[in-house]
C-alpha cells in the first residue's frame, strides 16, 4: 500500500487531539495473544517473551494489541502482541477502533490491558459525534487551550506543505517547455562535464577542532584565509560520496542560493592528501542542535520554516539564469542533522553525499540500476513508508525521489513548530526536543501510526 507522504504528517499531528479513556492501572507484566499473518511483509518486534505460537509475555510496561481485518462481513486477525504503552493509552477491554478501507472493507485495532484481552474484539462502542451532540469545556481550561493550540499547529503545517506542493507544481509546469529547449543546448557548466576530482592544493588550511565524525568523513571547524570555514574531510571509503557531493555543490555554484550550503573550494591536503571540501560556516549548528536548545516565537519560527522550503525548492527546480544552467536534485537524506541555522535564524540545506542531479543523461544512468540504489538511502526516521518497503513507482522515479524528500520536509516542518512558544499557553512549560519517530521506524510501524494514531 502505498501511502501519501503529507498525509502521514497529518496522522501524526492528530495524536494530540484524540481522546482516550483514563488508562487501567495495573503493575507487572502481562501476558498477550500472538499471531502474525501472512499479510505482514516484515516480522514485528516481539517485545515480550513468546510462550508458545499463541501467547507472548509482554515485557514491563506493555500491553496487548490487535489489528483485525473485515470484508463483506467476515473479520479476520492480522497482528496480534505485545506494544509500549508510553507512546498510547490502553483501556481495560479489547474495544475496536475502525478504519474503513473501502466500502465494504474496514480495519479494526485496539489495546488494552488485561491478560489475553486482544483474542476478542468488541465493536459496539460509544458514538464518537453526532450533529446535535454539544461539549461543555470550562472557559480557560488546560484542555481547551491545548485543542485550540493543536488545532492551529495542524491547520499550519498541513497548509504550508501543500502550499509548496502546489507552488513546486506550477514552477515544474511552467518550465516544462524551457527545461525541453535546455535539454537540447551544450551547456558550458553541468553535473556530467565535472569528471575529474579537484586537484587544488589546500595547504593553507588551518583544522581548529572537530565539530562531527561519521562512517566516511570528518567534519571540522576551521580557518582559511582569515575566514572561519567548515572542513570536510573525506576518508578513502568515502570517495564516491566526495565526488557525488563535489559534483552537486559546483553544478550549483553559477546559480547560489542563500538557503543552500555554499561551496567556498574544493582540493587535497595532509600528508594522505586527504580529499576536502571546505564550506561556508555556520556558528548556530545544525536545526536539531537548535531546536534543542531554543523554542523560538511566531516571526523566528516561519523564518526557520519557510527557509527550509525555498532551499528545498530551490534543488528540485530546474534554473536558467544568466546563461548557466541548474538541473533539478533530489537531496536523499534531508534530516535534522543536514540543515543548519544562521545567524539571522534561517536555515541552510546541506550534505550531498548522497543527492541524484535528475538530468536527461543521469535519468537514463539510473534507470539501469537496480532499485534499490534508488530507494534505500539516507536516514531511515525522515525516509517516506514508500521508499522503506521499496514501492516507489519507476515508471517516474525522478518525481518519487522529490516527493520524498517533501515527506521529509513535512516531518522537519512538525519538529520547528513543536518548538513554537506562540502556539502554547504562557505558563506551558516545554519538555526536551524530541523527533516524530523516538526510534528509527520500519514501514509496518509507520503504517500504524497513519492509520491508528492512538
């Protein structure tokens, strides 16, 4: 099933608005019915020991789930076992919520939390609205001021993520029969004409500390020229990674954008002739680093969001401008750790290790390659349901590759406006930073979350 990126944001955020009964309380551990159908792709964590092909013990502070399965009347289970009860509310009895899939199909789960309680499944439950129905909320009142604030931040977000769709559309639509003329030109200055590895000797350089260590590269905080810069240093495993990033940085450098990393050069330099890149620096750090440490007010927090967006759409666009050319790139690994803030409190987009420029020549490249190589990139928490279980259509990957890294931009989007202290009341106290996904998901538990977002 594949399912649409913005509306998994959207699932997400309703967390915060539905009700749940007042949690049973209960101690120890409790002991669950357990079954995986043929259905489920991908085995789900147990999360409890398995007594035998029918029961599972939960470990400490779970409890018992169920997802059943109805078509023309008959319901089947799909999942059963054990789930933490930190991240949902669980009631006393197995009571369903539905889902319908279509119109004669419905799915239905619940979670609760007594011994074996997820074998049955009750459907008769209270209606959840009625036209005449009225609620009474004291004025004031904690609840209400956090309905009314979920209410906004839902409203926003989901606007601004289809304000950039749209606007990405009309920029593609509009450019179609120039981008057809362009195609057809030799430009002087592209990703493919960029073959050889930059040879400039960069001795100059002077590394002050390290700021980040990864599988294929160092990041330091350095000076060059009497200029505070960021230095990567790029170990031999990580010289595909070098060169793609080499590569996407100068194909854009005729046509900068103040909310794209700049490349200030390129070379060698060590007695291994390390290979580096050396950026503009940054002294705010990454977002995550700055979201956990600032919550921001209204104005900071659409400067911070909407810079993101222009970045984002700056890369997917196609650009002619004063004759030099621009092809569209997919980021791949758009994340928290890949957009950093300046000092003005906008974002800059970063890190193209693993960015595809979506030229005519690149398209008919990758189009040979096994799909795998074109999905199963970047980081697994910001990575689209779709790219995870490898649906993604390849009849026009190009297209999938940008509307995943919008998925990814809605999550970035949620993180920035949790941080907004405008949107909550004065005397809310915020609780630490923390990511949509506590752990990196696989798609079975993102499905969950879009369709059962307890």
């Amino acid at each position: 099933m594949l399912l649409v990126p913005w509306l998994q944001l959207s699932a997400l955020l309703l967390t915060v608005l539905r009700g749940a009964p007042i949690p049973e309380s209960r101690t120890g551990p409790v002991t669950c019915a357990f079954y995986q159908g043929p259905n489920i792709k991908q085995e789900t964590p147990n999360q409890g020991e398995v007594l035998n092909s029918s029961r599972i013990r939960c470990e400490e502070n779970m409890c018992c789930y169920g997802i059943w399965y109805e078509s023309s009347g008959e319901r089947e289970p799909q999942v059963q076992g054990c789930w933490n009860r930190k991240a949902i509310t669980c009631t006393a009895t197995c009571e369903a919520l539905l889902q319908p899939i279509t119109s004669t199909s419905s799915l239905y789960a619940c979670h609760c939390l007594s011994d074996m309680c997820n074998v049955n499944i009750s459907t008769t439950l209270p209606p959840v609205h009625h036209p005449h129905t009225t609620y009474e909320t004291l004025p004031g009142s904690p609840v209400s001021r956090w309905v009314y604030v979920a209410v906004s931040s839902l409203l926003l977000v989901v606007t601004l993520v289809v304000l950039v769709l749209k606007w990405l559309r009309v920029c593609f639509t509009l450019r179609r029969e120039e981008t057809m003329e362009l195609e057809e030109l030799d430009t002087s200055f592209n990703y493919i004409s960029l073959k050889n590895p930059p040879s400039e000797d960069l001795q100059d350089l002077e590394f002050t500390q390290v700021l980040k260590v990864s599988s294929t590269a160092i990041l330091w905080q350095g000076n060059f020229h009497g200029e505070d810069v960021v230095i990567k240093s790029y170990a031999a495993c990580g010289s595909a990674q070098f060169m793609n990033e080499w590569r996407v940085l100068s194909s854009m450098l005729p046509v900068a954008h103040e909310n794209v990393a700049h490349l200030l050069t390129a070379g060698s330099a060590g007695l291994g002739n390390e290979r580096l890149l050396v950026l503009q620096f940054y002294p705010a750090g990454c977002l995550r680093h700055y979201l956990t440490h600032h919550t921001s007010d209204w104005s900071i927090t659409l400067r911070l969001a909407l810079s993101v967006a222009r970045g984002l759409a700056f890369l997917h666009e196609e650009v002619w401008q004063d004759g030099c050319y621009k092809a569209s790139i997919a980021h791949r690994d758009l994340s928290n750790e890949n957009v950093l803030v300046k000092n003005d409190r906008t974002c800059v987009i970063s890190d193209f290790g693993l960015a595809m420029v979506l030229q005519r020549s690149q398209k008919e490249k990758a189009g040979e390659k096994n799909s795998a190589l074109i999905t199963m990139t970047g980081t697994l928490r910001y990575m689209s349901p779709e790219m995870q279980d490898g649906s993604v259509n390849l009849r026009s990957w190009e297209c999938a590759l940008r509307q995943a890294d919008v998925y990814s931009l809605g999550l970035l989007l949620w993180e920035i406006f949790s941080r907004c202290s405008s949107l909550y009341p004065v005397s809310y106290v915020f609780p630490s930073f923390f990511v949509p996904f506590p752990l990196n998901p696989f798609s079975f538990s993102v499905f969950l979350y879009v369709y059962f977002p307890f």
